[in-house]
C-alpha cells in the first residue's frame, strides 16, 4: 500500500458532507424526540385540563353554589388547574358554566341542567282539594298516581263511561293539600324574567327579514325586541333573546333553536319545528302538528289580580295543538291563589303529546298524551256546554314512557339529582 498517495480534495469534500448530513440527521432526531416528549406533555396536560372541568361539572351539579357568581371549586388536587363555575338561569332550566385553565390551556364546558328524579317518578300528582278524581272515557294512567284522600273513581260524561280496566295501573297514594314547590329561587327567577330582561343592558340586534344569528353561550347575550315580532323566514341559534312588550308571532319558516321567547303573548303558528323556551305573561297558543324538540319550556305566568270572575269558559292561557308535539317543560304559574277559575289554563288537545313534566297550578283539560308526570291542582273537562271538575276525559299519562336521564323541573321534596339536559356551545 501506498502511503504517500494523495487524497483527492473530492474525496474530503464528500467526507465532510457526509459528515454534515449524519450530524442534521442526530440533529433533526434529538429536536424530533425532543418535540414530541413537549408535544406529549402538552396534550397530556390538556387531557387533563378536560377532564378537569368534567370533575368541576360533576361537583357543581351535586354541590349547591353562588348564583350569577364565579365560584372557585377546590378539588384537593395538586395539578396546577385553576376550576371555576357559574351558576345562572337560561328560561326554565339552569346553565352552568365551567372553566379549567392550566398555563396557556383553558377550557370551558357549558351545559344547560335540570332535575332527574332518582326514585320512580309519579305518573299523577293531584292536589288534595277536597274532592275526588272522576275519570271517564278512554283516560289512562300509567304508574304512581298521588291523589286526593276521596281517591278516583269512574264517571260518565255525555253517555260515554270509564273503558279501562283499572283505575290506576301503579300505586295509589295520597296526596297533599298543596303542589310540590319549587326549589329556592326558582319561582322567583320566573316571575321577574320581565323585568330583568328589560333592565339589563344586552346587545341589540335589529331585525330584518331573512336574518341569520347564530350568538355562542360563550358570548354575551343578544336581544332582538319590538312591540309585535313576527318570526317569518329567519334563523336564529344560541345565546339569543327575542322580547315583545305585546305579542311574539312564529311562522313554520322560522328556524329557532335555543333561544328564548318573552312576551306577554306568544303564538306558535301551526307545522312549527324548532328547539326554544317561550315564556308568557298571558297566554301560549300552540297550532297543529308542531314539534318542539327537547329541551323546550312553554311557561305561562299569570300574574292577574281579578277576582270577579263570572263562571263562563274562557281560552286556555297555555294550549297545545292538535298533534302537536312538545318534548320538555309545560308550566302555569299562578299568583292569585284565590281567582276563582272556571276554565282550563293549560288545555292539551285531543292527540297531542308532551315528552316530559306539566305544572299547573290551576286546572288541567288533558285530552292527549303525557309521557312523564302531571303535577295539577285540579283537571276540568267542558263537553256539551257543560263544565265537569275534577274530571279526566279520554286523556292519557305513562310515567314510563320518559327516559330515566331526562332533566325537568325542579321541585322540592323528592330524591332527586340535577343532571345535563344538553351540551352547549
């Protein structure tokens, strides 16, 4: 071998490059595995971030905390995530809001709540006013039925007799002289909707044919107002108010979905499709085949002072359209206790279905369907010119027919848990 040869200066140059690209190589590893361990704790740290605020829901929903304030929530957990939550009213449910932040992470997760019952919700809750339940026709009630200490018997109205089997195909129990109440604030955060969304300052919107809003529950409020308001060939989603000083009108070509609806009067024309809370001071006049999908509320609250009331029939203040369908919360309120009524404030017509809880404080004409529960002071049926108390005519209830996680009403004296009735945005 030959010592003393020369080494071209091309072959050093190739070494040299060689050299160079094996260094970028180690080089693009290292920053490689070194991006993606970041990268890894990164995500990790956000996973956990995520599930932090699932443990912030959890405890929120369980635990009883400050209305309309942040509310820091101490998990005993050493992890560097900061929980905060919110507790506010969006119509006849609750929104909670919670945050976790971690660093430069943060996460909010929004839910609007109502409450489950964990022991076996009552098909009927009938007031005890002293007299008993008369049901007839083709009326049927399916699960537990708490009723007035004279209990339930049949009756005949028009010619036409009870055609059921049993009376009560569920327990029999007896019940109070007064309603379930609500949970405290509840009734009150309802009867002073009005005022609150008149004195607060929300962004206004103008109206417009055609319009298109679509408002996060992340973003501040958005209130659309007028004396009429008519709701034709618009589309309005989320975080959204729509307020009338007279009268709401909604046309089928509207597209609703979470928002709610103020007005003293509220009509809902017939073949409407949509998702929202209407809330009335007067009346609720649902059309034909309409269907409100869950979670929706159509809340009348009667604050009325007469007492002079001749015994004529009258129009329901809350009446829900021949097949119709509405899946979530139909609630009367009534602040004069003693207004003699003679007519029926919440009248369900004849195959109309409701998904869920119906609250009345005065009197119920049920010819439909109810899956879920009746809370009711008393029921009326007005057939052939004449008005029957206390009488159930061709109307039917089923406890049963109500899915075990859905979220309703509030109310005082049951086993019972808030839980999520739908994610929001």
């Amino acid at each position: 071998m030959n010592w003393s040869a020369k080494i071209t200066a091309g072959a050093l140059q190739f070494v040299l490059f060689i050299g160079a690209v094996i260094a970028l190589l180690l080089l693009s590893f290292v920053t490689l595995a070194h991006t993606n361990n970041l990268f890894g704790k990164k995500t990790a740290l956000l996973v956990r971030t995520v599930k932090k605020a699932d443990l912030g829901l959890e405890y929120a929903l369980k635990n009883e905390i400050s209305k309309n304030d942040s509310t820091r929530i101490n998990l005993a957990m050493d992890d560097g995530i900061d929980l905060t939550a919110t507790r506010s009213y969006w119509g006849a449910f609750e929104k909670y809001s919670i945050t976790a932040q971690s660093k430069k992470n943060k996460f909010t997760k929004i839910v609007l709540a109502g409450t489950s019952t964990t022991e076996q919700r009552p098909a009927l809750y009938l007031q005890d006013n002293q007299r008993p339940m008369i049901i007839v026709g083709k009326a049927q009630i399916t699960g537990d039925a708490l009723l007035p200490k004279q209990g339930i018997r049949p009756g005949n109205i028009a010619g036409n007799s009870f055609y059921g089997r049993s009376l009560v195909q569920g327990r029999q129990q007896q019940s109070a002289e007064q309603l379930p109440k609500f949970t405290t604030g509840y009734t009150t955060h309802l009867q002073s909707i009005f005022t609150r969304v008149t004195s607060n300052s929300f962004e206004s919107i103008p109206f417009s044919r055609g319009m298109q809003v679509n408002n996060s529950f992340k973003s501040p409020v958005k209130l659309l107002q007028g004396d009429v308001v008519q709701l034709s060939g618009v589309s309005l989603t989320g975080h959204i108010i729509v307020m009338a000083t007279r009268r709401i009108v909604v046309d089928r070509s509207a597209n609703l979905k979470d928002l709610l609806l103020v007005a003293p009067e509220i009509h809902i024309k017939d073949g409407v499709v949509g998702t929202f809370q209407a809330i009335a001071s007067k009346n609720i006049d649902v059309g034909k085949r309409c269907e409100l999908y869950y979670p929706s509320a159509l809340v009348v609250i009667n604050k009325s002072k007469a007492t002079n009331v001749r015994p004529t029939v009258q129009k329901p203040e809350l009446r829900i359209g021949s097949r119709s369908m509405v899946q979530g919360v139909v609630l009367y309120m009534e602040s004069n206790a003693d207004r003699p009524a003679f007519h029926p404030q919440i009248k369900i017509e004849e195959n109309a279905s409701v998904y869920g809880d119906v609250y009345c404080e005065r009197n119920l004409e049920h010819k439909g369907n109810v899956f879920g529960s009746i809370f009711t002071y008393g029921f009326i049926a007005l057939e052939n010119g004449s008005i029957y108390q206390n009488h159930l005519y061709n109307g039917t209830v089923d406890s049963a027919g109500l899915p075990d996680k859905y979220a309703g009403l509030p109310l005082v004296g049951t086993q019972n848990r808030k839980t999520s009735a739908k994610w929001l945005y």
